[in-house]
C-alpha cells in the first residue's frame, strides 16, 4: 500500500500535480504566518520603547529637583510609586555624575552608572524584546543635574505574542489541509483525460495494435491522442515497409556488386549471391549449410601460404566477437592455377541477449590492386635509385612527437649509421656547420610563423673537418591551424659548389661548357623571342647561332603546333616550369623531336625575363617508338599500358636528370651576376666610408653642443628656471643624448661593416675598467633599488681598453634596463681551452641579472641589428637594437673573442665576453703578467 501511494505520489503526473499544489499553498501560508508574527512582534517593541520614554521624560521632570537638593528618601519614594507598572524591570535616579540615589534595587544605592550617554539627551540604551533601557536627562532651567534609567521588559506583550502564532499555525494547517483537498480534485479533474491515453496505450500493448484514442477536443490532451493515433498509424504503416525492406534486402544482396555470404552462429554458410558464387568458385551446392567448403579450396597469406581454419574471417569473428575490418586474403581454387586477391569485411549481428546471430561477410576482388601494388613497390625501388643517383634525399618531421624520419640516402649523405642516430631536430642542427646553425634554424622557424616553404643551401662538418654543402627544402602542412608535419629534400650540393667556384673563376670555361654541351640551350625573352641558343641548339635545327638570334621561337614550328606553343608560354610567364616533349621545323623542312626542361625566368623584383630551355634531341627515340607501336598494336591493352608506364618512368628519370642540368646552368648564370653585383658593393662601400667620415663630423658636432649648452641652462649658470622649463630642458638634454648614442651606434656599425673600426691595444687592468662601468651605472641601479654584486680578480691585459668599456657599459645597460627588481651580478674568471691559437688563456667577463629573462625562442635574433624582442616592459625601456649587436660584432672581429648568453625566461639572463688575455692586430701572441 505504501509503495503504490508512493509511486501515485512521486511516479505520476497526477501525483506531481497534487503535491505542487498543495506544497505551493502550504509554502504561501506560512510565509503569510512568520509575516504577521514578525509585523507584530514589531509592533509591540515600538509601543514598549514608547512607554519607556514617556516614563523616562515624566521621572526626569518630576525628579530634577529632588536630585539636585540630594533628597535621597524622596527619591527612593519616587521609585518604589513606579512598582506598580508590571513590565518594569528597572528605574535608577542618578545626579550628573552617575551616582546613583534611588533605584529598584536598593543594594546599588551609592554605586556610579558607567554606561550613561556622552551627549546630554534623551537615548535609547536598548531595544530589544527582553529589554528596553531608555536613559533620560534630569533638567533645571536649563541646567543638567541628573539621569534617569527606565527598563521595560515585554513579558505580556510575548505572552500575547504566542497567543497569535497559536492561532496563525492552526489556521494555516486548517488551510493547508483544504487547500490539499483542492489540489485533489483539480489533479484528478486535471489528468483525467490524459489517463484515457494511457488506457490507449495499455490496450495498444496487449496486442491489439487497431486501438486508438477518443478524445476529442481542442485541448492539449485532445492534441496529445490525436499524434498518438498518428504515430501508432504510421508505426502500422512502418511494420508494413520493414515486410517489404526485407524483400528488398534479400533482393539487393543477389544485386550488390561484392560478393556476399552469410553465415549462422555455427560458421555454417546460410546464403550467398551469385557474385559470390563466381569470385570463389563454388557453386551454391557446395557453400549452403556447411563450414569447410572443399578440401582443394583454401584461404591463402599474403606470402601465399595457406591459411588454417581459425584465421579464416568467419572464424575470427566468431572468436573475438568483433567486426573484421579491411582484411586481405588470398583464395587458392581448384578451377585456376593463379590466386586471386579479396578484400574481406565481416559484420556480425547480435540478437537481444548479446549473442551473434548473423555473421555477413563480404568480400572485393583486388587482384588488379595488388598487381598496381607490386608495381608501385617497384618505382618506390626506382626512386631509391633515382635519389642515389641524383644524391638528392628526404626527410619528414613530426611536430607533434618531434620525430624525424630520413631516407636512407640523407644518411648516406650525412655520414650517419641509422642505429646510431637519435633522430629528432635538435640531432639535425649538431650535424650543420656551427657557422650555418643559426641560418637554417631561423629559415626552418621563420617558416612556420610565415606559413611559406623555403629553401637554403648549408654546410655540413665532419669529425676528420671535411665540409659538404648541401641544398635544402622544406614545407610544413598544418592541421586546425597548427603545424603537425614537416617534409623536405636534401641533395648534396659539393660538387655543384665546387663547380661554382670554378666556374665564377673563368667565363671562358662557361662558354665552352655551353657551346661543348651534349643538350641544346635555347633562351627566351619576355615576348618568346630568341636571345641566346648554344652551338648545339643551332645544329639541332640546322641553323647558326647567329640565324637563330632575334627571331621568334614560332618561326622554327609547324603551324598546327602554335597554339601549343603559346600555352606554354603562358604557363612559364605565370612561373610555371614544365618538362614536356615538342616537335620543330629542320631547316631542311623535316621534323626533330626534343625533350625539354623549361624554367620562367624572373628579375629580384619577380618580373618575368623570359624562359630557359635545356633541349635533348629524341628524333630517333620516336621513330623507334612509332616502330615499336605498329609491332605492338596486336598485343593487349594491359601490356600496352604497362608499357607506357615504363616509358613514363623513364621519361622521368631523363626529365630529373635534365633538370639538374638545367639548376647546373642556372646557378652558372647567377654566378656572373654576383661577380657583377660585387664589383657594385666594391663601389657602395667607398661611397659608405665617405659618409660615415662626413656623418661624424656633421652629425655629432651640433649634437655635442645642443648637449653642453642644455646643460649649462639646466645647471642654472645662466640664471634661474622654473620647475617647467627644467622639465622641458631635461627632456631636450636626454633626448640629445640618446639621439648621440643612436648616431655613435649606426657609426660604429658602419665602420665595423666596413672594415674601418680603429683599435688602440694597451696595457690595464681589468678590475679598473669593471670599476669605472660600475660607476657610470650606479646611479641607475640606485633608482631602481637593484643590488650589486662583483666578484673580480685583478688580471693584466694587453687589447683595445676603450672597445672593451663600452661593450661592458652596453651588457650593464641592458641589466639594468631589464631588471625591476633583485640584483646585477659582474664577475671575471681564468679559461684554460686547450684549442686556442694564443696558447689557451682566456679572460671570462660576466653579467648576470635578476630581470625578466629572454625566451627560448627569441635568443637565436638577440645579436642581431636593429632587432628588439618584444618584453613586458618594453614601453618603459628605450633602445636601438644595435647594442648587442656592437657587442658581438666588437667582440669577435676587433677583440678576437666570442659573446654568449644563458637565459631562463621569467628568472633572469647571464651575458658573457671572452676574451683572448692578449689580442694583437696581426693575430700574434704577447706574454701576459697576472695583476698582484
């Protein structure tokens, strides 16, 4: 009984109904209760504190003049009248002092009141239900003379108080109770017709699927029976497609264009299609019902063993009670002496209970497949080869596991065993030239930030100090935005650099190479205008060099081919390079076929030029090929296109060899316009050093003097300022000096650039030139409150002392620039490298501070012109981006020493210089002495 009201209660919408109702009425009356309660427990507190003031102000009136005479009987007389007022609780007559001189209680006579008010009026002590304490002044004329207390206490009004929260809760039980009684009939008037779809419903599930509903009405529930009538129609209508869906399905399974068998929970075949039939050559007879088919009939590996039952797809799906997926197998049958390929794919389906009941196994021919697989098998071989032959290999990146994958000819180009190698990017750069790391770091991250593939051409050093070069190229695929791969080539590019290097020695030996070369050479202008052929292109064409010059490339073509021939010269305006095969007109009328590598050709500024064109003559080729088609045009389709995918092979090889012909000549060309590119920058450096003489002297000599003049005017030698105007001088005098700083930067960059920079070796020592940095820094580092700490020995040394000082001023400025907080570090240690030319001794200055650090990523640009990595506090900090710059450049080509970093972003940075202990002009070594 209780469960089934609980369920009526808490299972039903009838039930909801009820409960919502009434627990909304019951919430609504004892709101209305606990608010009149409170309306009157208010109400009595203000009528109680009302007679405690009237009480307070009649007793002051009638007492000031007993307490001022000090008449104590009169006043307890006074007190004792008030007893008969059944709430007081207290009344204490006081003079102005706070003694008291009558009271209820009789023992505090005597006693001081401790707690009167400050101000001489009329306060309300307390207010609460239990007590109101109202303190009265006692006045004469004007004159203070005493205090009364009243206390009231609310002992009646709580009494009656209870009386109406008695009354309240029994009315509200009395209303929650009828309200519930509503809140019955309404549910059950309410849901009434909904439980009539519910008997519709019960009825519908004994069986009798013809029930509907008889509501009528415009009403929700009416509304609710009509889609209800709807949907049981269309579950009818439903029941009756699912009939004919299986009469389609068995039909589309003799249909479908794979081979289809179906098996029972045994492994027993129960139905197959008659395309099944044919791929396994079995006939129905000898499938339906039974397992193991034929002992002559065998599943088959991919190395062509047979497969034991248990692997059979039917059987691993029936053992591992899952899908099969895209398995390949092989059918060995009586009938034929070759296998044929399938694709099997094996879905089971379960009954209610979990278990399979089916099992539809579907299998696709892929015995062409496999032959275009074995064939592709085959060019990957070739393209192994190709890449050897070419020295060209490949390599793909993971970004997302940093894992790097090499062909194995980049391996045998980088000299690398395989089992050795911890392939990752950062194993890549150890095997670049120290000299080359830095550049094909910035291409490769470079390239990610911009989203454009590059290419590059590096060194590679060997142990033993052999050095390669090598052509670089890459590009990145992303993913959601992200870079996920990388992938480029690597050819070894030696050779081809030594042949540079020859070539860009004797123009005489290019012309030869051009005129002797196997290939014709035929180039182009922007207007497919002959400009250059070599001695060869003429011959082909059975004209001379000279014939052939100016003249369109369309005059040596039949006609039928211009149109050809004008699209491609769209595509190479448009940049497009092409290896393709073109017939032209002999000067004898017959036709020559060649093979051609055209590149576009393009100017700094991507202006087309016009087309280079490397020609091979392939006339006999095609003769032989025209012979060999009419032979072979008895032969199958499929050997003919085998055939051509051959020759297409191989025509692709040719074209890769051509093309590196062709990059060959490219770079010849581009070598004699570096020759005469340098001849140019022989001249822009004279014109430089004629500027950098002028620029000193014009630049900084009005500097210098709106420098000193500011600060004789600041200094106030000529009268006194402002607050305003000094500001406005300081600004001028600081932004001079920055401006000088600038301008002695973009000098000493210049010069050094230029070869120019003047040096002035002499003897000091090193903690006097620390001191004097030291000094010039101190009162920045004062401002920003940083700590110094200097740990240095003294060390004699024998180089330039003034480069030296302002590379140390340029690291301690940049300290202090970055740091907010915490301390800058100097300190001076001995190195002992035993590879050094100067006999080993080295002097290490470093910096190290506190400040905000440099991320990883930005490092590799930090010594670079011009370049500022954007900080936090970059708005707060001025610079030109050439201090670090100077450093290094001072560092390693006047002071013979290198300049590193340490830096943890967030914790702080160590900047070093080492120095040589000597550093002479032509490299030699002096003796050193160690500073006592």
């Amino acid at each position: 009984m209780i469960n089934k009201m609980h369920h009526f209660l808490f299972g039903t919408l009838r039930g909801h109904l009820i409960i919502g109702v009434a627990a909304v009425h019951a919430v609504m009356m004892a709101l209305f209760i606990a608010d009149l309660t409170l309306r009157q427990r208010a109400m009595l507190l203000d009528r109680q504190t009302e007679q405690a003031i009237a009480l307070s102000q009649t007793l002051a009136t009638s007492a000031a003049g007993w307490i001022a005479s000090d008449d104590i009987s009169g006043l307890q007389e006074l007190v004792d009248a008030q007893r008969r007022y059944p709430e007081i609780l207290f009344v204490i007559l006081a003079d102005e002092q706070g003694r008291v001189l009558g009271t209820t209680d009789t023992s505090k006579l005597g006693l001081f009141l401790l707690d009167l008010p400050r101000e001489t009026r009329l306060t309300t002590l307390s207010r609460t239900p239990s007590l109101v304490d109202i303190a009265a002044p006692a006045m004469i004329a004007g004159q203070h003379v005493g205090w009364v207390r009243v206390g009231i206490g609310q002992k009646m009004a709580s009494q009656k108080l209870a009386e109406i929260t008695r009354s309240g809760i029994i009315y509200a039980l009395a209303a929650i109770l009828i309200g519930s009684l509503i809140a019955w009939f309404m549910g059950h008037r309410i849901t009434r017709r909904l439980y009539a779809i519910q008997q519709t419903i019960d009825t519908v599930r004994t069986g009798n699927h013809l029930a509907r509903s008889s509501l009528t009405g415009t009403d929700e529930a009416a509304m609710m029976a009509h889609e209800f009538n709807a949907m049981l129609d269309a579950l009818a209508e439903r029941d009756t497609e699912l009939r004919n869906s299986e009469s389609r399905y068995r039909s589309l399974i003799r249909k479908v264009q794979a081979a289809i068998v179906l098996h029972d929970e045994q492994g027993r075949i129960i139905d197959c299609n008659p395309l099944a039939e044919t791929l396994l050559g079995l006939s129905a007879d000898q499938l339906l019902g039974k397992s193991l088919v034929d002992s002559e009939w065998h599943f088959l590996h991919t190395d062509g063993s047979p497969l034991p039952m248990a692997e059979y797809p039917v059987s691993l799906v029936l053992s591992s009670q899952q899908p099969l997926r895209d398995y390949v197998t092989g059918i060995s049958r009586p009938d034929r002496h070759d296998q044929t390929w399938v694709l099997v794919n094996a879905e089971p389906e379960y009954d209610d209970a979990g278990n399979i009941a089916l099992v539809i196994v579907s299998f696709v021919d892929i015995t062409e497949r496999k032959l275009v697989e074995e064939a592709l098998r085959k060019t990957t071989r070739n393209l192994v080869e190709a890449q050897h032959l070419a020295h060209i290999g490949s390599w793909e990146l993971d970004l997302t596991t940093n894992l790097l994958s090499w062909s194995d000819e980049i391996y045998q180009m980088f000299e690398i065993d395989p089992e050795k190698f911890d392939a990752s990017y950062e194993a890549f750069l150890d095997t670049i030239h120290p000299d080359d790391r830095e550049a094909v770091n910035f291409a490769y991250t470079n390239s990610l930030k911009t989203r454009t593939p590059y290419a590059i051409d590096h060194r590679l050093l060997f142990p033993d100090g052999r050095i390669k070069y090598v052509h670089e190229q890459c590009e990145t695929f992303y993913e959601e935005d992200k870079p996920v791969r990388s992938a480029g080539t690597v050819q070894d590019i030696t050779e081809r650099k030594q042949v540079e290097e020859a070539l860009s020695k004797s123009e005489a030996k290019y012309r030869r190479i051009v005129d002797t070369a196997n290939e014709g050479i035929w180039i182009l202008g922007p207007d497919a205008v002959t400009t250059f052929v070599n001695i060869r292109m003429a011959a082909m064409l059975g004209y001379s060099c000279d014939e052939m010059h100016g003249r369109p490339m369309m005059e040596f073509m039949f006609e039928e081919d211009w149109p050809d021939h004008q699209l491609k010269m769209e595509n190479r305006s448009q940049g497009i390079a092409e290896n393709y095969e073109h017939r032209f007109r002999h000067s004898d009328g017959t036709a020559v076929w060649t093979h051609i590598a055209a590149t576009p050709m393009f100017d700094d500024k991507h202006r087309y030029l016009g087309s280079f064109g490397m020609f091979t003559d392939i006339t006999e080729r095609k003769h032989a090929e025209n012979e060999l088609s009419k032979l072979n045009e008895e032969l199958e389709q499929r050997v003919r296109e085998r055939t051509s995918e051959l020759e297409r092979s191989r025509q692709e090889l040719l074209a890769s060899r051509k093309a590196l012909m062709n990059l060959v000549d490219d770079l010849n060309v581009k070598a004699a316009e570096l020759e005469a590119a340098n001849e140019k920058m022989k001249d822009f450096d004279r014109l430089k050093s004629m500027f950098i003489a002028s620029m000193s002297h014009e630049l900084r000599t009005p500097l210098n003097s709106i420098i000193g003049f500011s600060s004789i005017v600041l200094d106030e030698w000529l009268g006194p300022l402002n607050d305003e105007q000094k500001t406005k001088l300081a600004i001028v005098l600081r932004t001079g000096k920055h401006l000088l700083t600038l301008i002695n930067d973009v000098i000493d960059v210049s010069k050094i650039e230029a070869g120019k920079m003047d040096t002035s070796v002499e003897d000091f020592d090193i903690t006097d030139l620390i001191s004097e940095a030291l000094e010039l820094m101190k009162k920045d580092m004062e401002d920003k409150g940083l700590a110094l700490e200097v740990e240095i020995s003294p060390q004699i040394l024998h180089t330039d002392r003034r480069r030296l000082y302002q590379c140390l001023v340029n690291l301690l400025s940049n300290a202090v620039k970055f740091t907010e907080q915490g301390k800058i570090t100097v300190k001076t240690a001995l190195m002992k490298v035993s590879s050094t030319r100067n006999g080993g001794d080295w002097l290490d200055i470093t910096v190290s501070d506190t400040g905000i650090g440099i991320a990883a990523e930005d490092q590799p640009r930090l010594f670079t012109a011009f370049s500022r990595i954007v900080t936090p506090i970059k708005v707060r900090t001025k610079g030109t981006g050439l201090g670090l710059y100077l450093v290094k450049k001072i560092t390693e080509e006047i002071l013979k020493g290198r300049v590193g970093l340490e830096s943890i972003y967030g914790k702080g940075s160590s900047f070093y210089i080492r120095i040589p202990l000597t550093t002479n002009p032509d490299g030699g070594k002096d003796e050193n002495r160690t500073g006592g």
